[in-house]
C-alpha cells in the first residue's frame, strides 16, 4: 500500500466519520475531561467516539511536530535524504529559543539523530534542522505543511513553522490533530516506535519523553506532547490494547489546554479508558474477503466479483456487535467496460437505524466488452428486463 494512503478501513470513513460522533456512540456518556477541546477516535474504525469543541482552533505547540516527523518520514521513503546523511546546522536552528536538541554546528547530527530530538526531546532546533534539509528554508517547509494539512483533510490548520513556536496565523484542531495522528501511525509504521521511547540521550544529555502515560499505561505507544503558555499542555496520545474476543484496537485522543502536564496525562488516560471499556470494533469484511458476484451485462464475464480495498470495521457500544447489519447497494444496470477497483455499489453498515459507516463496493477485476453479438444480445435482453 502507498504510504500516501490510509489502510482501507480508515481512508473510506476517516473524513466522513470525523465530520460528528454517530448518534448511537453518542448515547454512552464520556467522563468529565478538564480540557478546553479534546476528542477520541477508535483508529481501528475511524469513528470518533466521543468529543468536546473538536474543531475549535487553537495553538498547537509542539505538536506541530507531528506534522514536521510526517514531512521528514516522507523525504525520506522518497529518498530525497538518508537516515545518515548530517544536514547543516544554521544559525537560526543553533539559536532556536524554547526546548532543545542541543545541536552541534561542528559536529551535525545525522538524520535519524534529528528525528529523536524531535520525537522525544522535542527539539525546536532538531526541528528546524530537519526543515531546512527536507526543504531548504523553514519558511518553505512550512507551506508544504500547509499543502499536506490539506490532502490529508486537515481543514482547520495553518503552520507557520515547524516546531509550534508562537504565531498569531499558526493554529489547529483537536479533530485535525487527530486525523495526522492515525495517518502517521498508518502511514509510517517502521518509523512510529520512535514515539514510544521514553528518553534520548544525545552529547551526552539525557532527555525523557514528556509524555508520561508511556510509564504509566504499557498499552500506549506514543505520541507526543506540547505547551506554550496560550495553549496551555497538549497531548496526543495512542494506544492499543487487545479486545475481548481478540482483535487489537487502536485508539487515538487529543487533548489541549489542559491545566497542567500531570493533568494532560490524566485527563487522556480517562478518554483512552472510556474508549476501550465502553465500546467493540466489529470486523465486517476481513481483508481480501470476497463480497459476492454482481450481473454484468454487455461483458466478455457475466459476473464481476466484489470486494473492498482493505478490512471493513464499524465500532459499536460494548455488547452491541450482534445487532449490526450490513447491507450491500449495488450499481443498477452494471454494464461493460468495467475497470478493476471501479466502484459497483455501496455498503451500508448500521446499528439500527444509525448508518455507522459507509465503503465503496469494488470491483476486483476488470470486465471487457462483449463482442458486437454479445452487446446487440444484452442489451434486447436489457430493453425486455424494464
């Protein structure tokens, strides 16, 4: 799968289901959270379960560097730098004020050095190494943060810079700090265990991760912390955990303006508890299952088998997985050509009424005209069927 790409199961729902908390989730009430805006989303299915003020536009501070980590993860699977490679040190990145890497002008860090202090130290100065390197000014690099807030649906964000240093016109949201939280996990997953170390030493200065649910719950994996005075402390924070009934899950919760750092981390720990005590992910289709064969008409085939582009998972309210139901829309006349993965038909899947997500039935293989007699045939056939 191109790294440009969410796993199926996140691609087709992520943006919809991110837009409001689907009614039936809504019915089981999320604890109190002393935050000013926060939301939970199950990564497994791409549902928020629960949120408060998602799209209320704030200062992000360090977890800018979410973004900054994306952009460098990029470069490097394109192979515009290397792991080893040792960018120059500027002036402006030597000087940087706020939390440091503490970068060396005469002795550079490599690559993979930088992407630690950015992780897990935080490094402002690591940040804007690593800016300049992937795109030769920070100023530059910022607009390509902008371009990739864009494609990844990020509709609520603007950066300035790459480490989240104070700017009046660099902002984001809880929703969209969200959305680039599961798409760097389900993008880069050889680089996401950096997000799970808990401290980095480099010139022989130790620094510990911020975030200190990684000591507290074994569950969490990442992912990263910030503050500034305006924004008060921010986490975002990700989990898995294994279900009854087995299945891993993945939660994801972002929480900003909390009062304190031992507050974020509190204040998450009760939305990633809310989330796993309270609600199912309900596999659907596994990856690869089929989902039936379709008429074809006017085709060389007669049928055309369905299918989806990855595993198919709704999350429901604990103990309701047996009442979802799935139903199929399929494409009415379904007539050659046919191209493989062309949408065929719609599936709905639903806990009573409340349609809980919905993916494009696809095609898996392509179907080519029939010839002149088999068109002429179907389509009298076709004229007959009305």
């Amino acid at each position: 799968m191109s790294s440009r790409k969410l796993p199926s199961l996140i691609a087709s729902v992520l943006l919809c289901a991110f837009m409001s908390m689907n009614a039936a989730l809504a019915q089981i009430a999320p604890p109190t959270i002393a935050a000013r805006s926060w939301l939970l989303l199950d990564a497994t299915s791409g549902q928020v379960l629960a949120s408060h003020d998602p799209d209320l536009k704030v200062e992000p501070a360090s977890l800018t560097k979410v973004m900054t980590a994306y952009l460098t993860f990029e470069a490097l699977k394109a192979k515009r730098i290397t792991p080893d490679q040792r960018p120059t040190v500027s002036p402006g990145a030597y000087k940087a004020i706020g939390s440091r890497m503490f970068v060396d002008p005469a002795r550079p860090a490599t690559v993979e050095e930088l992407l630690n202090g950015v992780i897990v130290q935080s490094g402002n100065d690591a940040s804007i190494v690593l800016a300049e390197a992937v795109a030769g000014s920070e100023d530059t690099f910022a607009q390509q943060m902008n371009k990739e807030a864009q494609r990844l649906g990020m509709r609520n964000s603007q950066f300035r810079n790459a480490t989240g240093l104070p700017d009046p016109q660099h902002y984001s949201t809880a929703r969209d700090m969200a959305i680039l939280a599961a798409r760097l996990i389900a993008d880069f997953p050889e680089y996401y265990p950096l997000y799970s170390k808990r401290e980095y030493t480099f010139n022989n200065i130790r620094q510990p991760n911020r975030n200190r649910l990684l000591a507290i719950d074994p569950s969490v994996d990442g992912m990263k912390t910030g503050h500034t005075e305006a924004a008060g402390y921010c986490l975002i924070a990700s989990a898995h955990r294994e279900q009854p009934g087995g299945g891993q899950r993945r939660l994801v919760s972002v929480v900003l303006g909390a009062a304190s750092e031992s507050s974020r981390a509190i204040e998450s720990q009760k939305l990633l508890n809310y989330g796993f005590q309270n609600f199912d992910a309900v596999r659907i289709y596994a990856k690869g299952q089929p989902a039936g064969n379709y008429a074809v008409w006017k085709g060389r085939s007669d049928t055309v088998a369905g299918g989806f582009d990855g595993e198919v998972v709704v999350t429901v309210p604990r103990g309701q997985g047996d009442k979802v139901k799935a139903e199929i829309e399929r494409v009415q006349p379904l007539v050659a050509p046919i191209a493989e993965g062309q949408r065929i038909g719609t599936l709905r899947v639903k806990l009573g009424d409340q349609v809980l997500a919905e993916r494009a039935l696809l095609a898996q293989a392509a179907v080519e005209p029939a010839g002149w007699f088999g068109r002429t045939w179907d389509g009298l056939r076709m004229m007959l069927a009305k």
